[in-house]
C-alpha cells in the first residue's frame, strides 16, 4: 500500500531512478506501452524516505541489476552529475550519472526481457534523449 513521504517540503507517493551518460538514458518499455519509463514505482508502508522507495523499486524492476549498493556507488563516484526532479507531480526521480565504462557493461541482455518480481515483459535499452522520445507521463524532465 502507497504512503505519502516528504522530501525537501513536497509530498511524493513514488518514486525511482533513471542512470544517464551524456544524452543517453537507461530506460525500459513494458510491452502493450508505447511509452518507456524509469525503474520505479510506488510508495510501501515500509518505505522510511522516498530515496528508499527508488532504491527498493529499482532492484525489483532491474532484477536486482540496479540494487541499493550498486547505485550508492555510482551516486559516490559522480555525485557532481546526480541529481533529483522534484516535479509537483507527486513522483521522484533520481537522476544518477554513469562513467561510459558503467554505461557499456549496463548492456540490455543483462536485464533480461522480463521483470520477474512482478513477471512483466519488458525491454530494458539505453535511448537517446531527444523531443521524439515518449516517456511515461509522470516523467517530466
């Protein structure tokens, strides 16, 4: 069940993690949507702040690829380049930059084509950033 979380004065009832280098994003593209969006989801009872809520949704959604330590790391390494939108939208996004090395070894194969927490098909790619590309609508960067 979804709680509210306050983060920096605003309400959020979700929220997750997109990695980037440059004008490159890791996204995924659930089949039957013709939208891609970022590895994250809902807010649980369990969730003490809204970057536990990104973190815990972005292990299940990357089958555990982009687990809380990995992207720790990588938040460490470029903490320069992170950064979070904080949209009046109700849903938070953790901007986590990736070194080119980072962005070559996060390949789609290592995703796999489903989800299995919730056993959704789906694709995982990096995709260009560009006024083409649709994004879930709760995406607004």
């Amino acid at each position: 069940m979804k709680k509210k979380i306050i983060f920096q004065k605003k309400e959020f009832f979700g929220g997750g993690i997109i990695l980037y280098h440059g004008k490159k994003l890791l996204l995924q593209k659930v089949d039957n949507r013709d939208f891609w969006e970022d590895f994250g989801g809902r807010t649980d009872r369990k969730d003490k702040s809204i970057l536990e809520t990104s973190f815990r949704e972005a292990k299940e959604e990357s089958n555990g690829i982009l687990n809380e330590e990995f992207l720790k790391q990588q938040i460490q390494k470029n903490k320069s380049k992170c950064y979070y939108i904080l949209n009046d939208n109700k849903y938070f996004i953790h901007m986590i930059y990736v070194t080119r090395k980072t962005k070559e070894e996060l390949n789609s194969s290592l995703f796999g084509s489903k989800e299995c927490h919730d056993g959704i098909n789906r694709k995982v790619e990096w995709v260009s950033k560009n006024g083409e590309l649709k994004l879930h609508p709760r995406i607004k960067l």
